[in-house]
C-alpha cells in the first residue's frame, strides 16, 4: 500500500482503530520519520482521544484510558532501548490483558515480539510517499485488511 502524505497516513491509523481491539498488538517498524507516530495519532484520534498524541520517545510508555479513549492503549516506543531485557521491566505482558499495544521500534524486542502482531513495515520512497507492507498473522485474518 502506498501512503501519500500525513493525511493518508492518519487516515490509514482510523482504518485500523476500526479493527484493531483489546489484546491486539500493532509493531510499527521504519526508519526516524516514516510515519510510525503519525500512524498511532490516527489511531488514537479514531478512538477518541481529542488533543494530539505525543510521541512516547521519553515516556516510553504513553497509556490511555477510558473515557479519553474507546478502550485502553498503550503507544510504546522502544528506540531508546539498549536490549531486549529492558523490556521486561515495561510489564508488556500486563498491558496487553486489557490494552490494544501501538509499538514502534518492535525490533528492539528482539525474539520477545509476540507471533500474533500485526506488523506494518513502513519504507519511506524516493518521492516523499511511504509503501506499507503488513505481515498479517492469524489473529488478524478475519479483520484484514481494514475497510
């Protein structure tokens, strides 16, 4: 899929709030720029939430709950992780009982990834556009690809 600029990038993060639902986990995977946050903001803004997402760089965890959204998420990022084991100490594992987890940099997870992530590979082009590639796991068959 070819995404076109900002707009189509948020629009494509509403298609996926239309699908996506609790215990869901969406890796963002793409270079500084690609449109990994802006693809989360749409999504977030999908469900609910009224101000602009932040980018959860520093945080690294940014949740969000009812009523400022349709069910919990939780956006991560995990750029400013060293390894792998790092991770253990976000307490994921938690979260996804009852949050849609929104991960970018999921390669930082190393093998922890969960199989049943959805992951959007986001590759920027020559000409400013962005080509999407998912790898759809069976968790996801059913709903993909969204409206």
């Amino acid at each position: 899929m070819i995404v076109r600029d900002e707009n189509e990038m948020l629009a494509f993060g509403a298609k996926l709030a239309a699908i996506a639902r609790p215990g869901d986990i969406i890796a963002l995977r793409g270079g500084l720029g690609a449109g990994k946050t802006t693809l989360a903001r749409g999504l977030l803004s999908a469900l609910g939430l009224e101000e602009e997402a932040p980018s959860p760089s520093f945080a690294i965890v940014q949740p969000y709950e009812p009523p400022l959204v349709r069910f919990p998420v939780a956006h991560i990022d995990l750029y400013r992780l060293e390894d792998a084991a790092e991770a253990e100490e976000l307490a994921l594992d938690e979260l996804l009982l009852d949050s849609l987890l929104v991960i970018e940099w999921p390669e930082r997870l190393g093998a922890a990834l969960w199989p049943d992530s959805l992951i959007l590979e986001i590759a920027m082009l020559e000409d400013g556009t962005r080509r999407l590639t998912a790898t759809v796991p069976a968790a996801w068959k059913n709903r993909w690809p969204p409206g």
